[in-house]
C-alpha cells in the first residue's frame, strides 16, 4: 500500500500542482484547503502532511499545535510550506514539532527527498538510495553519481538534479522553463541556455545511455524510461 500525502493549502493550482507530482512518484495523495478540513483529513492517519502556513480561517501554525496535541495526530510528520523566507518563522515551526521546513516556489526533487527521508525517518524504513534503469544502468541517488556498466561517475549538484528531474517525468516532456522553477528555483537567476549546457554534460556522462535525454526541438527534454 503506498504512502499516503495529505497536502493542506488554500491555493488550487498549488494543490493540483503537488498532486500532480506526488501521485506521479506513486504516493496516494488526500486534499484540504484549509485548517479546519486538515483536522479532520488527519483522522485517515496520512504517512506525512505538506502543511501551507498562510491560510483562513485556521493557519498552519494553530492546525499542527492541534495535530501535535490529538494522540491520534501527533505522530504524523509535518513540512510546512510557505512563501516567507525567514529563519525566525522556520525555527517557530520546527518548534511546534514539524519535520522540515520549504519555502515557496518549490522544487519537486527537493520536496520529494525531504519527504523520503521525513517518512523514513517516521517508519524506520530506509528511503531508497539507487534507482536502476536496468542492470548496467544505475543512479546513485545518495551519492550524486551514476554508475554504467560498474564504473562509478560523480555528476555536479545541479546536472544530478536535473537528471533527476527528468527521471522523476519520465517519458513526459519537460519544458525549459519548468527546469528553471524546480531545479534553480525562481530566486535564482539563470538563463535557458544553462539547462542546454547541463543537458550536454549529462549526456557525455551517460555515454551509450545518452539517447535516453530526448530533445523536443523548441520545448525542452524528455527522459525516455524503458
């Protein structure tokens, strides 16, 4: 039975946008758009909380203080989403007994590792550390790299994150743009041509698995997964 998300936000299309992700790396997903309805999605006992802090009616504050003081809750990891960028916010949070702490705009490999590793740590399960393609094919998800036919090759931080960006899409194309919002983030300035350039550098290092990085001509990329 997979893991389940409950995700709490009061903004549609950031809801539809994680539900999207989730459910794509094979987590079942439950939805709340408020406090209130976060208390009471709870009940199902979700494997983690995605828990916006800006909200009506009831904030994300007050709602993981209640999720901490019901029995039933208190064990559930929590990851606060929010737009502030402040150090005295994030330790008010971890106080309150949540796992981690994300700022908006959000990157999906990002997200997806602290949510492994906030779940293992919940389950004493060990999230997985390497992904093969198939037996001569291996991402070494742990360890930055990528290991074909046995030989071990390091890959950049940012070029590791993209190829695991596009493994995260496999068989779907992923634009230029989308690139730039969940890899660099919006806070970062970077132009299209540097996700070319990683795109090629990627490429030499998987040498005779580089055709599987797709270029769709005046869009971006697609990792064709077999």
């Amino acid at each position: 039975m997979p893991n389940t998300i409950l995700i709490v936000d009061d903004e549609k299309d950031i809801l539809e946008f994680l539900k999207y992700n989730l459910e794509t790396e094979g987590y079942g997903v439950l939805i709340a758009h408020d406090g209130i309805e976060a208390l009471k999605q709870a009940e199902q006992v979700p494997s983690l909380i995605l828990l916006d802090v800006m909200m009506p009616e009831l904030d994300g504050w007050e709602t993981a203080r209640r999720l901490k003081r019901n029995p039933e809750t208190k064990g559930i990891p929590i990851i606060f989403l929010t737009a502030r960028n402040s150090e005295k916010e994030e330790i008010a949070g971890l106080n309150i007994g949540a796992e981690d702490y994300i700022t908006k705009p959000i990157s999906i490999p990002k997200l997806l590792a602290r949510i492994a590793k906030s779940i293992s740590r919940a389950t004493g399960v060990p999230p997985p550390k390497r992904i093969a393609l198939n037996k001569d094919f291996i991402i070494d998800v742990e360890n930055y790299a990528v290991i074909i036919d046995g030989k071990v090759k390091k890959v950049p931080k940012r070029e590791f994150e993209t190829l695991v960006y596009l493994l995260e899409n496999a068989n779907k194309v992923v634009s230029r743009q989308q690139f730039l919002q969940f890899v660099w983030g919006e806070d970062v300035y970077v132009v299209e041509r540097t996700i070319d350039v990683r795109i090629r550098n990627l490429r030499k290092k998987l040498g005779k698995y580089a055709d599987f990085i797709e270029t769709i001509k005046g869009v971006g990329y697609r990792f064709n997964k077999p």
